[in-house]
C-alpha cells in the first residue's frame, strides 16, 4: 500500500470515459453520539456531473440524510461543500445546517494504487488519512477522530457484486482500514479481493492477509463484523483482531446502487473504538 501520495493528488484525478472522483469525510464523537459522513463526488471536464451525499446520525437516530447527483459546478449538491486549506493536511467540511468542521490529518495518507488487486477489481484507487475532526454537528460542539478520503477511477458495476468500506479509529495513532470487492463471477468470500491497512504508531502499515467476516440481518444490513489482520506471513506470528457490532446505521436508494451505510463500535486487544461498515451494492430494484 503505497504511502508516497503527492500534495498535487488533491486535485481530481480520474481519467477516461466514465471516470469520476470522489471525496470522503467520516467522523464518529462516541460521547456525544454524533456520527457523520459527507461525500462530494465529481465528473473531471463535466460541469453537471456533482453530487453529494451527507448522513448525520445522532444516536440510533438519522437526524439528516441527502443524496443528490446531476448538480451544476458552483452548486453545493445535497448541501456539501469541502475545502482544501492545506493539501494532505487541513480541510474544511459541511454538510447543510447538520455540521460545519474542520478537519486536520494525523497520518500520512495511505493508498491503494492501479496495480493493487483491489484497484483492478473495483476500478477505483485513491487513498485515506486518520483526521482529528473539530467543530460543530447538529448544533453541538464536538472533538472527535474520523477519516478522510479521496478516490477515482471507473468502477463497471456489471462486473461487481458488491464493496465494502470498514474503518475503525482508537486513537490519534491507531487505526484500522479494509476495503473489499467482490466481483459478480465470485462464487466464495475468498473470491473477495481485499487490502487493508493498521496505522500503528501514527504510521500506516499494509496488512499482509486481512480476513473479514460479517453477520447480516434479514434484510442484508450488516450487524456483527470481525477482523483477523496478519501482518506477516512469517512463522511465529500473530494477528491483530477485531470484534464489532452496529451502532446506527440507514439504507440508500442511490438509484442502480443501494448503499448500506452504518457506523460501528469496534474493540481490539484492549482497545475501543468506532468506525464506518459501509456496503455497496447493485440496487436489483433499481428499474
């Protein structure tokens, strides 16, 4: 997982018919039950190709949930808007009247280039970085970690049966993050191509065999969630593993997409944390 990400791939990156970028923002302040995700997406040389989509859950309650696409350039879709303050370093996030923050790294960003098994079977690449998230959401003061992301590509959802986005943040220097994609042809979860990567220390550090397993309710929403991350594949040693159960989540209708997002509190080896399970799939309601 490559860790060499210049100041300059801040700015859109996607190339080729079909091709977009997207932005991502998640904070979780457990005390105060607040958890949020803005997203800002864009089609590079198509001014009516923005959209947005923001989720504020206080509690087991969504309290604000928007999702638009086909917006014009110069127009906050679904009421988001982002800013660049300092490239890989400081950003600025706010989703309608639900937050307004201020978001700062605390990691170098990690990334997931074209070559990465994950990258050729979603069609996406990009990168991640821990953030320390401060500011205001829905009308409360908060301090909290979260994550931000920036990814592009051309993923062929004819070719994919589903993502899966998980995070999990402890600490200012500890973190988790696997990214997972299942092609339609996928017969078994080992079918699943999947990186991952521990930030230990404040460093991240790319997982040799992360393994994923989740238990789903009646209608395919994601609730119990494990982790087992072996970081070597040397004799002797021994993963890191995770445990995690659903705090809040909601289901969007993002037209030939359905998307699945929830947050998580996770505990690993002593530690307690929360974090993002998002799952993206094919809406097969979708006309």
């Amino acid at each position: 997982m490559s860790t060499d990400i210049r100041p300059d791939q801040e700015a859109p990156q996607a190339r080729g018919e079909g091709a977009s970028d997207a932005y991502t923002f998640a904070f979780a302040d457990h005390g105060a039950q607040l958890y949020g995700l803005a997203r800002a997406g864009m089609v590079p040389g198509n001014a009516e190709a923005f959209s947005g989509m923001g989720l504020l859950f206080a509690g087991t309650e969504p309290v604000a949930v928007e999702a638009e696409g086909g917006v014009a350039e110069g127009v906050a879709p679904a009421g988001i808007t982002t800013r660049t303050i300092e490239p890989l370093k400081r950003w600025h996030v706010t989703f309608g009247d639900a937050f307004d923050l201020e978001v700062t790294a605390l990691t170098p960003p990690s990334g997931v280039g074209a070559k990465d098994p994950v990258a050729k079977a979603g069609g996406m690449e990009g990168y991640e970085q821990l953030c320390r998230f401060r500011g205001h959401a829905n009308g409360r003061k908060i301090d909290c970690l979260g994550q931000r992301g920036h990814s592009w590509g051309a993923p062929d959802w004819k070719k994919i049966a589903l993502t899966r986005t998980l995070t999990a943040w402890f600490d200012t220097e500890t973190a988790v993050s696997v990214t997972t994609v299942r092609p339609q042809s996928a017969k078994h979860h080992a079918d699943e191509a999947v990186a991952a990567t521990v930030v230990e220390g404040g460093a991240p550090v790319r997982v040799a065999e992360p393994l994923v397993s989740t238990t789903f309710d009646g209608e395919g929403r994601q609730r119990h969630a494990g982790l087992e991350l072996w970081m070597s594949d040397e004799p002797d040693t021994y993963p890191h593993r995770a445990a995690g159960e659903v705090l809040c989540g909601t289901t969007l209708d993002l037209g030939r997409l359905r998307l699945d997002a929830a947050f998580f509190l996770w505990k690993m080896e002593g530690r307690v944390g929360v974090g993002r399970y998002d799952v993206l799939r094919r809406n097969d309601d979708a006309a």
